[in-house]
C-alpha cells in the first residue's frame, strides 16, 4: 500500500520559514515525478512546485517563484519543499503527490499526480 506522509507544517511568522518533508512508502517513487500541492479554505487545490524523478527538472507556480525550493532524496524516497520568506497568503494545507506514470516529463499537469499525502498545515501569521 502506497503512502505519503508529510511533516513540517506549522505556524510562522511572516518572513520566516518552514520545511516540508514527504517520506513514501509502499512503492520507489525514484522514476516518478513528485509534487507539492496547497489548498487555502475556499480555494481550489494548486500546483505550488514539481520535481522530475531524475531532479534535473523543477516547476514553480509563479507565486512561489524564488522562494521556495523543491528537491529530493531519492534514496530515502522523500521529497522537501524548502519555503522561505513566507506571506499569510501561503497559508494553507500542503499535500504531496506523486506521479502517475514513470519517467515522465509532464510536471505542471495536476492530472499527472495520483498518490496523496493527508496534507500539513501552514499558518503564516502577519
């Protein structure tokens, strides 16, 4: 069985930083892509950045873009997402996902991801 377990969430200030972690188990997710998701209340669920399974290749939503970094560990079969210099409108419940299908290129399709973590929360304060 296939799971994802992220860790790292909490409340912080505006300005200041958090680091996401996502340990999977069940399956190697080395030749997937991996991703991070958010969802504000009362928003839809939104790519916010994607690793290709090699790591040579990341995506970034445009909102996040110099601030956050996504990276992985393919021999702990886990994923990070660094964020730093964080707003309150980054508050929200961080999932991770992985990819659907093997050594694939497609990052910055939501329909590429299929396996879910339960999420952790972000609270930035202002």
């Amino acid at each position: 069985q296939v799971q994802l377990v992220e860790s790292g969430g909490g409340l912080v200030q505006a300005g200041g930083s958090l680091r996401l972690s996502c340990a999977a188990s069940g399956r190697t997710f080395s030749s997937y892509p991996m991703g991070w998701f958010r969802q504000a209340p009362g928003k839809e669920r939104e790519l916010v950045a994607a690793i290709s399974w090699g790591a040579g290749r990341t995506y970034y939503a445009d909102s996040v873009k110099g601030r956050f970094t996504i990276s992985r560990d393919n021999a702990k079969n886990t994923v990070y997402l660094q964020m730093n210099s964080l707003k309150p409108e980054d508050t929200a419940v961080y999932y991770c996902s992985g990819g659907r299908r093997p050594y694939s290129s497609t990052l910055s399709y939501e329909g590429e991801y299929h396996y879910w973590g339960q999420g952790t929360q972000v609270t930035v304060s202002s």
